[in-house]
C-alpha cells in the first residue's frame, strides 16, 4: 500500500469513521485522534488490506478495536445510542424507540449501529466484528425482535389504566 492508497483512503471514508468513532469512543478520547491510530495502524498492517474484501469494512474494523482499546483503558461500557441532552423535544414515540435500543445488550446494539447508521452489508459487518455473517443476520433478528417485544410491552402498558 502506498502513501496515496492511504490518501484515497482517507478522503472516501475519513468522515465515516471519525463520525463512527465520535459517537462511539468519543467519551474517552478525541475522535481525531482515533482517527489518526486508525490510519496509523492501517499503514501498519498494509499487507491485510489486499486480503480484505472492502477496504472500507476494513477501516472501520481497525476503528472498532481503536476504539474499544481507548474504551477498555477507561474501563466504562459506552452506549452507542448516545442521546442528546434534549430529549423532551423529541416525540414519544422516537423516544420508546431511543429508549428501547437503549436497553439492548451491547452486541446487538453495536451490529444495528453498524446496519443503519454506517450502512454496512452483511459481510462487512461479520469483517468488521470478526464473527460469520450468520451470526450478523443472527444478531440483527434477535435485536429487531426484542425492540418489537420492548416496544409492544410499553404499549400495553401506556393503555392499561
């Protein structure tokens, strides 16, 4: 890989990835700076990126482990469904969805993240998070389930008197 691959690199996914590793690591350290350990690493391991199947997958792999080493040095488990302070702005039912991704173990909420915010297929995210994209459909069904029964339960109760 040469320094112009690196280049292209950044130019077609920086913005991504620092958007990723904001919301996701930005707590425990700058986002730029992570950034920056992504692509330092990325120069590091060059000879894994001709064995990727999406460069792109591949960036926000090294960015995932980034930012959970920065994550683990503070020893906190990050939410990366951070909420914006005003929340009584938002209407309920954002709200019961904000609040229901919330609860979802860590896994799931990680993989959705990954689906509908970075726009991921399938097989970049099983590159991304190390696992078969088995596991990826696996992880994404339960999580849509259990916000169905999450949301379907605060329902049920908002119309019991």
């Amino acid at each position: 890989m040469s320094t112009r691959n690196i280049e292209h690199l950044y130019r077609a996914h920086g913005a991504d990835l620092i958007s990723y590793l904001r919301r996701g690591f930005g707590r425990w350290a700058a986002p730029e700076d992570l950034l920056h350990e992504t692509f330092v690493q990325a120069l590091r391991n060059q000879d894994r990126l001709t064995q990727a199947a999406s460069p792109r997958a591949w960036l926000f792999g090294i960015a995932r482990h980034v930012g959970l080493t920065a994550a683990r040095k503070h020893r906190h488990a990050d939410s990366l469904t951070d909420l914006p302070q005003h929340r009584d702005e938002r209407r309920p039912q954002i709200e019961a969805m904000l609040d229901a991704i919330a609860s979802l173990p860590e896994v799931l909420r990680e993989t959705m993240e990954l689906r509908l915010r970075e726009q991921l297929s399938y097989e970049e995210i099983a590159q991304v998070m190390q696992i078969p994209v088995g596991t990826v459909r696996s992880r994404l069904h339960t999580a849509m389930k259990k916000l169905r029964e999450i949301l379907e339960a605060k329902n049920q109760s908002e119309r019991e008197p």
